[in-house]
C-alpha cells in the first residue's frame, strides 16, 4: 500500500518548542497496522520519530495515539482501513501533555484515576475468616470495565476535559 502518513511531531530541545506535521511517504505491505508503519518509520526513514509501544497485541494500551482525529490503539488498526484519499493522520493522545513527537506525559490520567472512588464499597464490617463475596449483579456490571487496559484513549477523546483539566 503506498501511504503517506502525516505525523504531529514535537521536539522539547528545539529552540521553537513547537509542535509541527511530518509527510512520510511509503509503501507497506496490506497487513500492516499503524504501528507497524510507524516503527517501519523509525527503523527506516527517520530514528528521531518517538513513540511507544510494547506488546503489539492490544493489552498494554501503551501505543494509544490519534489516527485521523480519533484516539485508538495503534497495534489494533489496520493501516488500511484508515487510509483516506492514500494518507492518515497520527498524533498524540489529547488531553495530556506531550514528551515528545506520540509520547505524553500520562501522570494526569494516574493522579485522575486514583482519585475516582471505587463503585463497590463493602456495606458490612470486615470478614474474619472469608473473602468478600460481591453480587452477580455487580460483576455483570462492572465487566466492561474490568476489561479496561488503561490506554488513556478515553481521556484523550473527552471533549470535557479538553474544557475543563482539572
């Protein structure tokens, strides 16, 4: 597929600080992800792009960026079904500072996560000999949650926060 990938860069160490859009032009194979186009960048067009990622399956949530204006996991999306008029768009996440080029600053999201109040809280005092058993009711629930890889994706989409940070 030939493919020109727009990419956001910033750089702290230059003078400007500024953030500034990079054309890479090339073609990948059919099967590549966003993240494979990236790290093909990296490794062959330009080793000062910066970016993230670990397990290239969708559990870490660590190469969450924007593609096309939306927040999603770069290892999960295929390149090809983003592509628009030959080209996509990549940026960093929203709503978080940026380290540098697709690297942000996910201390926000921690410091806003650990400040939520669990949803199950025990109503009855501490077991003695057993563990706390929670209701069907409330697994079935919390199941969508529980699956959350802690991508920052969320965050990054929610037009309240780019209002309000705090």
């Amino acid at each position: 597929v030939d493919v020109t990938l727009t990419v956001q860069r910033y750089n702290p160490e230059k003078k400007s600080k500024s953030t500034y859009q990079q054309l890479y032009e090339l073609d990948v194979p059919d099967h590549y992800t966003v993240l494979d186009t990236l790290i093909k960048i990296r490794e062959d067009l330009d080793p000062t792009l910066a970016l993230r990622c670990s397990c290239r399956a969708s559990v870490c949530g660590s190469c969450a960026v924007r593609v096309n204006g939306q927040a999603t996991l770069a290892c999960k999306t295929k390149l090809k079904a983003v592509l628009k008029n030959k080209s996509v768009s990549v940026e960093p996440v929203g709503n978080m500072p940026v380290i540098k080029d697709l690297i942000v600053d996910m201390q926000p999201f921690w410091d806003q996560l650990r400040a939520v109040e669990p949803y199950l809280q025990p109503q009855d005092p501490d077991p003695v000999m057993a563990e706390r058993q929670a209701s069907n009711d409330s697994m079935v629930h919390l199941t969508g949650v529980m699956n959350c890889i802690m991508c920052g994706a969320c965050v990054s989409d929610c037009t309240a926060l780019e209002v309000n940070p705090d």
